[in-house]
C-alpha cells in the first residue's frame, strides 16, 4: 500500500481531483493523510499557493500533481505508475463513427 501525505484545505477543488487521479493512475492501493494547512498559519505560509502537494514517506513534494503528467512522472520514479491507466487516461478519443450510422437529409441516425 501506498502511503501519502496530502497537504490540503477544506473546499479545494484541485485537491479532490489530485485524489481521484492518484488513485487511477497507482498500481496499488493508495492511502491518504490529509494535512489541513488553515489550522496552522506555518503551513498556510508554505503551501497556501501550493496545494495540493502530495508527500511521500521520504519527504518528497510533488505540487500541482493534478496535472497527469506531472504525477505520472513522480508515480513512475517511485515505481508506482499503473502505466495501463496512463495510456487509458491519455489516450486519444475514439472519433470513429459506429458502422450502424447512416445519414438522411442532412441528418446522421443510429441503429
């Protein structure tokens, strides 16, 4: 299982999105400290335009890792990178027509 430490704040966004993509993208199970960084004027002096910032048990940082390629790459240093998620995540999106369309006036149909 993966360890990590989440700096974080109540209502934030990105930081909900870094979790959901941690978890996509570990090839394990991944578990989450949540640091609360307004109780603590310190924390908000060091990670108030930060967050989230994702640490792990050796005390490495990863800041904006809501961006996928930025947490991939520190994923994969630490051989955590699901790399099947990433290809999935990343991939292009499907723009083929299914063979069943057909188009009438103008108009394309299903079925």
């Amino acid at each position: 299982m993966i360890q990590l430490s989440l700096y974080t704040t109540m209502g934030c966004h990105l930081c909900s999105q870094l979790e959901a993509l941690v978890a996509a993208l570990a090839n394990q199970k991944v578990w989450l400290h949540h640091i609360e960084i307004s109780d603590d004027d310190a924390l908000v002096e060091r990670y108030g335009v930060r967050i989230p910032v994702l640490v792990d048990s050796r005390g490495n940082e990863l800041d904006r890792g809501f961006e996928p390629e930025r947490l991939s790459v520190w994923l994969r240093e630490r051989g955590w990178l699901d790399e099947v998620a990433l290809a999935a995540l990343t991939a292009p999106p499907d723009t083929t027509q299914p063979n069943s369309a057909h188009e009438r006036n103008g108009r394309r149909f299903l079925g």
